[in-house]
C-alpha cells in the first residue's frame, strides 16, 4: 500500500514539474509560432497555390493566337482568323478545367483570365476596325464599356482588400459574345447589326454590375 502511495506521490510530483517547465520555457513567436501551429493542426494552414502553375500557363497562352491573328487578318484571309479567335476562345474554356484537374484554383488565377480576356478580345476588336471589318463607332463604345468594367473590378477588389474577381453570371456571357462580335466582323455576317445590338446590352450589365461592386459592397456582390 505505502509502495502505491508513493508512486503515485511521486508520479504527482513529476507531473507538477512538468508543467511549472512548460510554463517557464519560452513560447514561440512570429513564423515559429505558425509553423509549429501548422504541424500540430495541419487543417488550419492556408493552402498556398503558386501562380506558376498548368491552368495560368493555359491561360497566358492565349496571347499567341495574337500574332497569327493579325496575319491572317493583314493579309485577307477571314478564315484563318476566324480560326485563331475560336483557338484563343477554347482555350479560355479549357484553363479552368486544367485548374480542376489539377487542384489549382486560386484568386490571382481569376483575376488573370480576366485580364486576358481584356487583352485578348479587345486587341482582336482593335485590329478588325483598324482594318475596316468592324464599325468604329460601336467597337469604340464596347471598347470603353470594357475599360470601364475593369476599373470598377479594380475598386471592387480594393474594396475587398484581396485580390479577387467580381463574379458576375451576365458578365461572362458577355464576354463569350463579344469573341462572337470578333467572329461576325472576320466572316462579314450582319456586323453592323450585331455591333450596334450589343452596345445597349453590354451597358445595361455594366451598370448593373457597378451598382453591385460599389454600392451594395463586397459581401452583396460576391
């Protein structure tokens, strides 16, 4: 009995010990503290997605279907362009199955396909009035419903205070039919009538949109 006792005695002691250690022995603090708290809970630590990855690469490689874009169109062959476009718009679909694929979704990746989709349809608009297949009035309005568009998605994400990209369901139809606009001009199919058609619809979102990014907030519009 007295042997239990003082097992137990003991056992007590060494636990109180223990502890008064614990307490005394200086914490971590700053990137250890994280690092150990990542370890000990691995669910809790953010998942990082590198913007060097397979979907980004999709998407940055829309921009080669630009320069022979311009050829084509330089040297009058419609169907050559057509062709490019759709090249560059199916690749625009396929990033973000890449990104599923391979469990890359990210923000940045958001924000990027959004901003190739500006560089890429717009600079198409430009060559095709440039050259005379599109009407200048109606490309010059959609041009600047576009950049008006990506400036409040610039508030918006400032708003935000992370880098994100508004979500808008009309938008991305939108932005589908306007790579159709381009197809229209290369094959000469009713271009002024869808041109000027489009102008009053692509406002409408834009303003919906806005009403959205600035006055109903972040939350509202996400």
């Amino acid at each position: 009995m007295w042997l239990a006792e003082a097992y137990v005695s003991d056992e007590g002691m060494g636990a109180r010990t223990s502890q008064r250690m614990d307490a005394a022995a200086p914490r971590p603090t700053g990137f250890r503290a994280m690092l150990r708290a990542s370890m000990s809970n691995p669910a809790v630590a953010p998942r990082i997605v590198s913007p060097f990855n397979p979907a980004n690469a999709v998407t940055a490689s829309r921009i080669l279907t630009l320069p022979p874009f311009v050829w084509a169109v330089d040297n009058g062959y419609p169907q050559w362009a057509t062709l490019f476009m759709l090249i560059c718009g199916i690749l625009d679909k396929l990033d973000g199955a890449v990104a599923k694929i391979f469990d890359c979704r990210s923000a940045f990746g958001e924000v990027f396909d959004a901003i190739m989709d500006g560089i890429c349809y717009g600079f198409a608009i430009v060559i095709v009035v440039a050259y005379g297949w599109a009407p200048a009035i109606p490309a010059l309005i959609i041009l600047g419903l576009g950049i008006t568009n990506t400036a409040l998605r610039l508030v918006y994400a400032k708003r935000a205070g992370r880098a994100v990209n508004y979500k808008s369901y009309a938008m991305e139809r939108i932005v589908g039919f306007i790579a159709f606009l381009i197809g229209f001009a290369t094959g000469r199919v009713e271009v002024d009538y869808y041109y000027w058609g489009f102008v009053p619809i692509f406002f409408v979102v834009v303003v919906h949109d806005a009403r959205r990014m600035l006055v109903s907030g972040p939350e509202a519009a996400s």
